[in-house]
C-alpha cells in the first residue's frame, strides 16, 4: 500500500481557507470596469467597489474593530449593505443584519445578545433604533447612512453618530485585509424569527458561506455579468449568500429598498435583469401589477423562489408571464437555499396541472450539502420514499450552521443525531425528490386525523378570487382543531365564505375543508412569509 501521509504535509502553498472575500478581489482584477452595483443615480464599477470595501474594513480596524467582533447592520438593500457583507468580514470582524422590520426591544436584544460594537444604521430605520438603543446594555459605534433614495421624511433623521461616507474616508483602499485564519472562523450572525421566545443567534463560517455562494451559481443556472434584482432582503440568511454569489460572477447589483411591483417591471426592462430571487408573495406582487405598469420584457427572467411552497396556479400564472421559475428550500440555519427542484427537461412535456405539481416539490440537495432525508425524528430512520409517509426533514454538511450564539442546549438539540433537524414535514418520492408537507407545528389534527394546511391553502388558491391564503388550527370542541383559513382577495374581484367553502369541497376530502373563512390582510415577515403564529392567535380568540 502506497505512503500517501509521508512528505505531503498540508501547508500554506497547498492549503487555503475557503472564503468568498477573495470572490471580490478577483473581480475587481479581472473585471475592473464592469458594472456592479445599480442604484438611482450611482452606478458603479468593481474596482471602486473593491476599494469602498476595503476604505471600510480599514476604517474599521483604525476603530479598534477586529477578529470575532460584531458589526450590526440595520438597512435596506442599497450599495452600502453589499458592502458591509466584504468590508466587515475583512477586518476580521463578524456581520450581524438586523432584520428592518424588528420592534424595538428585539432589535435591543440582539445588539446585546451579539455584542454589537459598531451598529451601521439607515435614516429610515433610526426612530425604531433609537428606542432599542434606550432599551440595550450595548453602546455600539454608531455609523449612519444617509441614502439619497430613503424617503423624504426620514432625511433630517440623526442620533448623532458618525457618516457613513466620513467613516470610508478613513479608510486606505490599500489596506492589507485579514483573511480568516481558519474557514471555520465566524462570518456573519444571523437571527431567526423568534416566533416563540427570543430570536436565535445563527453563526456561519467562511467554508459555509463560500461554498453556498457556489452552490447558487450552479443551482440557479447564473452564467457570466449577470444582472441580479435585490428583490430577497440581504439582511435575510445573508441574502441566501447571493453577496457573494453575484459578484463571483462579476454580475450586478441592481439594488431596490423596498419591494413594489411597478419598480420590479421597471428595473427588469431598464437594467437588462437575469436573476432575482423571493418569497411566493414576491411572485404575487410581480402578478398583481396593475398591466398600465408593467413592462415588456425582451428576455426571460430566472426566479428563484422559496418559502413555503408556491401555490401550483401561481407557478403556473408565473410561467405564463414569462418567467423561469426555480424553486428552492432551506433555513436560516443552513445559510438559506440548500435544496432545489432539478427540473427535467421531459417534464415540459407534461401537462400543465402535472408540471405545477412536480415544480411545487422542494426537490433534491444543493451540490454543497452532503446528505438530505426524511427521518422520523424519534427512532431516526428513514422514512419510505413512497411520496406518503411523514416525517421530519433532516440535513448534514458543510452548509449547516456552526450552532446557536450562546445556546448550547439548542445547538445540541438542533444536531441530535449527527443531522441538523429542520422541524419541517415532508414526504420522499421514489425518485428522492422531497415535498413539504407542513411545519410539525402547523399540522392541523382533526379528530385523530392530520390535515396539511398546505394541501388546504393549494386547494383554495385554484378560485380565481384568492391573492393570499394562509390556513391554521382553529379550537373545536368536538374535533380538537379545525381548519381555519384567512384570505386576501384580489383587487375589484368579491367572493363569500360560503362559496369558498363549497370550493374547497370540490377539491377536498371533507375534513379538511375550512370551517371558518375570515377575509383580512395577512400579516407577513419582511420577507414575505406569513406570521402563521399571529394568524393561530387570531384563530384561538375568534
């Protein structure tokens, strides 16, 4: 047997760590005057995105900020949160988007709870910081971005901290920049939801974050110079990683603060835009566009889309639009997509209907994580891929988490068995091909007998008056918990409950038909996915 120890030490000729910071350096060298960023009126080349990054990690660094600090961010999608995503990991230091939708006092826990020392804030979001900065033991650096496009009344907005612009004046673009010492160093700091207690703090790594970033050129089909729409909140899971991804491909940033149809439609004809990525209510919005605002465009979008399971007639309308959809699954905790719909070229053969269903499976592992199954979470086995049996969605790999902030019990928990537990149900197909069925805490149980409320939300989504359903537990004293479904409907279009009752009887076994139909706007994350725990609260008080 041949020595393959001997003489073939690792060492720094043949091993590097993994991180997708030297994805901007090779841009800004090879591609120094290609187009990255897009914003109103700036427009900006890679080599002068290269040299703000570096002007910040530099600034940074002068303040005393360096390996395993937390920088916290509070912006929308303009050019300075992209730069933060290098500028920060750059000094050494670790990123912490703060979602912009948070109260006060979630916002004041988590500058405690990640020990934020400098805390980079937009005009726009500085009533609700200043209220959490009252609240937190934390007294961070402020930092304040004065961006042109927020709007007007939050101009005069201050809390007294240094400009944004002063602070990258500081800065040396020449400046030697800190590479991690290892690809398990921390890179950013990610917080969940936090439906129920406090929000968890999710770290990533270097390896993570670099080969997620690969993993989404490949998935999403990205070729060279694409033109990417910040549709999906970069403070959300890192922006899937899609920072680093687009750049990797020299592409670019064409930034949006906020999501409206018309500047969707506008942006994708005028910025030539290949890419985007969203929730189904994203989708939504794209289609409910008055058509006096939408544009003609000349090329075919690609959207990615994840959350929960896209309805099959909103894939469908989707398609007919003229957009490629890819439909993606994953978790803060696996740094966002990490599961694809692989689509088949044979099945553009299939019918509509079976196109919609097969396009509304979650699908097969990234190439960058190792393995994928449903389990059942008590004995840990798997469970038959017959497309029926239950159980809970597992996954293990280089892009998984490296654990919870400060949550040793959670962590464990989160990795018992040697796979991470995503507390979602699903079923396995013989092809492998894995479909969300619900999260274990939206299963609806209903006289002994489990009713998806996905299955339900699908069936209501077919009548042509429904924009948006959200379907959750309501109390019933004789069966336990019925279905109760809350329901956005189109614009000038009307419909009863009665009517979408008898609808939903057409399509569906007769427990699981809702019992209660409530007509409302669904209250959303800001990443458009449905606060299904506001709804069940509502539902319990009805």
């Amino acid at each position: 047997m041949a020595d393959y120890e001997t003489g073939l030490a690792r060492n720094a000729a043949n091993h590097q760590p993994l991180t997708p910071l030297l994805f901007m350096e090779r841009v800004a060298q090879v591609y120094p005057q290609a187009l990255a960023v897009v914003h109103g009126a700036v427009r900006r080349n890679y080599r002068d995105l290269r040299d703000r990054c570096v002007r910040l990690a530099s600034a940074l660094a002068r303040h005393g900020i360096g390996r395993g600090d937390t920088v916290a961010a509070v912006l929308p999608n303009i050019p300075e949160m992209l730069e933060c995503h290098y500028g920060v990991p750059m000094a050494g230091a670790v990123l912490n988007t703060i979602n912009t939708r948070l109260d006060a006092a979630t916002v004041a826990y988590i500058l405690d709870h990640g020990e934020a020392k400098v805390l980079i804030v937009d005009k726009e979001f500085m009533p609700v910081v200043r209220l959490a900065l009252l609240q937190a033991k934390a007294k961070p650096l402020i930092i304040e971005v004065d961006d042109p496009m927020a709007p007007a009344a939050a101009q005069a907005e201050t809390l007294g901290g240094m400009g944004y612009e002063a602070l990258l004046a500081e800065g040396d673009p020449a400046f030697a920049w800190t590479m991690p010492q290892d690809e398990w160093d921390a890179i950013t700091l990610n917080y969940t939801s936090g439906t129920t207690g406090k929000p968890k703090g999710v770290v990533y790594h270097h390896r993570g974050a670099y080969l997620l970033a690969v993993g989404n050129v490949l998935s999403a089909e990205m070729g060279k110079h694409p033109s990417y729409l910040w549709t999906l909140p970069m403070f959300h899971c890192n922006g899937w990683c899609f920072p680093w991804t687009v750049t990797a491909q020299a592409g670019v940033h064409v930034c949006l603060r906020a999501v409206r149809g018309p500047d969707m439609w506008r942006l994708m004809a005028d910025e030539a835009v290949t890419n985007m990525c969203g929730a189904p209510i994203v989708m939504a919005t794209l289609l409910n566009t008055p058509e006096a605002e939408k544009r003609d465009l000349p090329h075919q979008v690609k959207f990615i889309v994840a959350g929960a399971p896209p309805p099959e007639a909103v894939l469908a309308a989707m398609q007919a639009a003229g957009f490629a959809i890819c439909h993606v699954y994953g978790l803060t905790e696996v740094y966002g997509p990490s599961v694809v719909n692989e689509w088949h070229a044979e099945w553009d053969a299939k019918p509509a209907h079976e196109r919609a269903a097969l396009m509304a499976r979650q699908g097969v592992r990234y190439i960058a994580l190792e393995g994928l199954d449903v389990k059942d979470p008590m004995t840990m086995e798997s469970m038959p891929a017959d497309g029926a049996s239950l159980g809970e969605v597992m996954m293990r790999g280089n892009v998984v988490m490296k654990g919870y902030l400060k949550d040793d019990a959670a962590t464990a928990a989160a990795f018992k068995g040697g796979w991470f537990h995503t507390g979602d149900l699903a079923v396995k197909y013989p092809d492998g091909y894995i479909q969300l069925k619900d999260r274990s805490k939206d299963i609806i149980i209903s006289g002994g007998e489990n009713i998806s409320s996905i299955e339900v939300e699908d069936a209501l989504y077919k009548h042509p008056a429904v924009a948006v359903v959200a379907v959750v537990a309501r109390p019933d004293e004789k069966w336990g918990e019925t279905p109760c479904a809350f329901v956005e409907l189109k614009p000038g279009v009307q419909a009863t409950p009665e009517e979408l009752i008898a609808f939903a009887k057409q399509h569906l076994a007769g427990f699981k038909v809702p019992r209660h139909i409530v007509f409302a706007e669904l209250p959303k994350t800001s990443t458009g996915k449905i606060q299904k725990h506001v709804l069940r609260s509502q539902a319990k008080e009805a």
